[in-house]
C-alpha cells in the first residue's frame, strides 16, 4: 500500500513539473514576442480620468521606439517594484499563505475528518449523501479556491462511493468534477474573484448575488448528472463505464463508517470553528467598506494566524505546524513565477507605450458591434488561453490589466468582466487532456482519457450553453 502512495506521489510530481514548464515556455515566449513587437507597434496614449479609467476616443498616436533588451529580460524581476508591484507581492504572500495553511489542514487529516463526518452522518441515506458531499466539495472550491488539495482525498471518496453500491466513475464526479465546477462558479474564491477584484478596485463581494445563483444553478446540474447516472447503473451495473475494474476493487473492499474518534471530533471542531471564523471575516470586509481594500492582507494574516493556532490545537509535536505550512508554501512557489513571468506582459508593453495602442486597436475592432458579441469574444479568448495556460492567477495577471480598461469604454462592468473569466477559466480544466490535475485523479482512479470525455461532454455542453446565458442575462440588466 505504501508503494502505490509512493507511486501517486512521484506521478503528481511530474505531471506538475511538466505543465509548470509548459507554461514557463508559453509565458517567457509571449514576453520575448512582446518585447519584439515592441519593433514595430507605434506608441500611444489615451487621456483618462481622475480614477485611471481611459477615456473612449482620446487617443494619440506616435512613433516606434522598440523597448531596451535589458528591460525585456528584467522585467520578471522589476515588475514587483512597478506601480502594480505592491498589489503583486501582497498576491504571491496570500497564496503562499493559503497553500501553506490548506497543506496543513490536508495533513492532520482536516479535510478527510470533515467529509468522514459528512458520511457518517448520512452514510444511511445514498441520494442526501451525493448531493451533501458534491456541496461539500463545491463549496471549497467556491469560497476557498481548493482543486488541487480535494483531489488528495478521491482515493477515500471512491472506496466510499464503491461501498455504497455504486462506482468509480461516481467517486470521481463527486470529488474531482465538483471540486472543479465549485472552482469555476466561484463566489469568493480568492485566486480567481480575490485577485481580479483586487485588479479591477471593486469589492470582493460586489456582483456575489449574480454569481451566488450561477453556483446553485451549477450545483443542481451536477446533482441532476450524478444522481441520473447512478441510477442508471443501480438498474443494470454493467453499464458502468468502470464496471469490470471496479468488481475487482470490490473483492478487496474493506471501508467501514465507524464511530469518529474523540481526536477526530476535536479536529473537526477546531477545523470548523476555523472556516466560520474566515467566512465571518469574509462578510466583514465586504460590508464594512473602508476596509474592503486591504481584503487580501487581512485574509492573509487571519488565515495564518488561525492556521498556526489550528495546527497547534490538533498536532502533538508544534513544530509540524510549520512544517506542514512551509511545505505548502514551497509548493506554491512556482506559482509566483508564473505570476511574474505574466505581470511581465503587461509591464513591457507599458513601459514601451504599446499598451495604449493595442487597446485602441481591440477597442476599435469591438466597435460598433454589439456588446452581447463582445462579451462571447472575450469569453472565447480567455477559453483559447486555458489550453495553454492552466494557471488562473497567472491568466489573470496576463489578461485583466487589458481587458479591464476595454471593457470599460465599451459598456461592459467589471463584475461581468470577472464572472466571464471564472467561466472561461475552469470548467474545462476537467476536460482539457493538456490539465495535471485531471491525469493524476483519472491515474489514481485508472479511467482512461476516453472514458471520462465519453462521461462529461453532455455536462460540459450544458455548463457552456448555461454560461452564454448566463452572460447575456448579466449584460442584458446592466451587472
């Protein structure tokens, strides 16, 4: 058994190393392409008002200058002593901070206690359980921005869904599938709504309502699918998808929902008492208004301060606390790169003066149509750059310094603007055969890439033609 760990954990590893230097190539390619650019793109400026809002039709043009080498080369480095550079490094320290922290939650067996609970709870009754545990991971996705660390836990999910009658393919629609589209119909997840409100300068929880009906929209599709499948297979379990595999795994199934230990009751009090706390101060921030422009750093301290006391409260040896946090946070660390290599973008096409002028161009390329056809352009960009960028803070850093000052001229919100970019951005990261963490739960799981594609399209097309709609609700009552 702990050869096979050994084995899940080496592949994670990889899998991880190769995307992160897929995207250091993509990212340095579109920096050195940028800083070439720079060779042939004529400056130019645009007039903009007291709040940095660009004013439509004030554009100058000028002449090609082309930006220094050393400047192109440095840019990954200077960009965190830019204008920007303050909200960037606040940005890296809140995720270290939070991977840090949910590492140690994963490690004295937080997550795994939680949803032991859950099941415990309800194991008796099979639909409240589904549709309790899909919440469940949905949820952290949604609020917190969890993929990734929930994925750990679908080996337990699946034994789970295998000793309540049904398969593999269910384990991995309630834990992976869920923890994704929580992901994506974010309300508050803090690496994709966090950062790009933080961008914009509107509050975190501005628009919520509007996002907060999409994440229950969400939710019942992906009961509604689940629920549809399994009883599809509890009439003739031959046709699961996993079923030969699965009566093998069967044979040696031996999960059993006992009574939690005293020492899992206190986690799981602690844990909780944890959660209510960030959400407190989540609401906190959003409705106290002075504020809710420092919602990062305070998120950031109150996550680690509680984590620590957390971790202090559940472990024997303290000094595991920090070690569980540093690990996290060194896991993180090829996320900050990520996170300047883009940044990097956007600070050479500014200091070269490009930046004006690609605007204007897009600017006029968008004018005169109809902002119902521009929203779908730009919900089809970002969808084009998750192929190749996986990263949603890197994406973030990539696209909105431009995207928000266009939308702005024409008459597209910023709330919109964000809500396009979770849809964009997630849905489809259990979908793409280009995504880490869709190999490692498929390997863990040994489902092939066919057999899931065959398994998801119709809820992928459904989440699509849900988000369109979506979309032009949103335009159409001016949100």
């Amino acid at each position: 058994m702990k050869k096979n760990n050994k084995t899940q954990e080496k592949s994670f590893a990889s899998i991880s190393a190769k995307s992160f230097v897929s995207v250091v190539i993509i990212l340095l390619s579109l920096i050195m392409i940028c800083g070439l650019i720079t060779l042939f793109i004529p400056q130019g400026s645009f007039q903009r008002n007291e709040a940095g809002e660009i004013i439509a039709g004030t554009y100058t043009a000028g002449s090609v200058q082309g930006i220094a080498f050393w400047r192109i080369i440095t840019a990954p480095f200077r960009v965190f002593f830019s204008d920007g550079g303050i909200t960037i490094i606040m940005i890296c320290i809140f995720l270290l901070i939070m991977s840090g922290v949910f590492n140690l939650l994963d490690k004295t067996n937080g997550l795994r206690i939680i949803m032991n609970k859950l099941v415990h709870k309800f194991g008796n009754k099979k639909k409240l359980v589904i549709c309790l545990s899909i919440l469940f991971f949905m949820l952290f996705g949604s609020l917190f921005g969890l993929f990734e660390e929930l994925v750990t836990l679908l080996p337990f999910v699946t034994l789970f869904m295998l000793s309540l009658g049904f398969d593999t393919m269910t384990g991995l629609g309630v834990c992976l599938l869920a923890a994704c589209f929580g992901f994506s119909a974010a309300i508050t997840n803090p690496f994709s709504i966090g950062i790009a409100s933080n961008l914009a300068g509107i509050n975190t929880l501005s628009g919520a309502w509007l996002r907060i009906i999409f994440f229950i929209l969400i939710y019942a599709i992906v009961c509604f699918f689940i629920l549809r499948y399994i009883k599809k297979i509890s009439k003739k379990p031959e046709f699961s998808l996993t079923f030969d595999n699965d009566k093998l795994k069967k044979e040696n199934l031996c999960f059993d929902i006992n009574e939690t230990s005293k020492k899992d009751n206190k986690i799981f009090k602690i844990y909780l008492i944890f959660f209510i706390i960030q959400l407190t101060f989540l609401l906190l921030i959003a409705a106290i208004r002075p504020i809710s422009g420092y919602a990062i750093p305070i998120l950031s301290v109150t996550f680690l301060v509680g984590g620590i006391i957390c971790g202090m409260l559940v472990v024997e040896k303290k000094t595991d606390v920090f070690k569980y946090l540093g690990k996290g946070a060194l896991a993180m660390l090829p996320a900050v790169l990520l996170i300047a290599l883009a940044s990097s973008v956007n600070l050479i096409m500014q200091e070269s003066g490009i930046l004006d002028t690609i605007m204007n161009t897009v600017i006029n390329f968008l004018d005169g149509q109809n902002r119902f056809v521009c929203i779908l352009y730009i919900y089809l960009l970002i969808l084009i750059l998750q192929v190749f960028i996986g990263s949603a803070s890197a994406k973030i850093f990539l696209v909105m310094p431009i995207l928000i000052p266009i939308c702005s001229v024409i008459g597209i919100s910023p709330n919109l603007l964000i809500l396009t970019y979770c849809m964009a951005d997630g849905f489809s990261d259990v979908f793409l055969p280009t995504n880490p963490v869709l190999l490692i739960g498929l390997s863990m799981s040994n489902v092939s890439y066919g057999k899931w594609v065959k398994w998801t399209w119709k809820i992928q097309l459904s989440i699509l033609v849900l988000s369109v709609l979506i979309l032009l609700f949103g335009l159409s009552i001016g949100f």
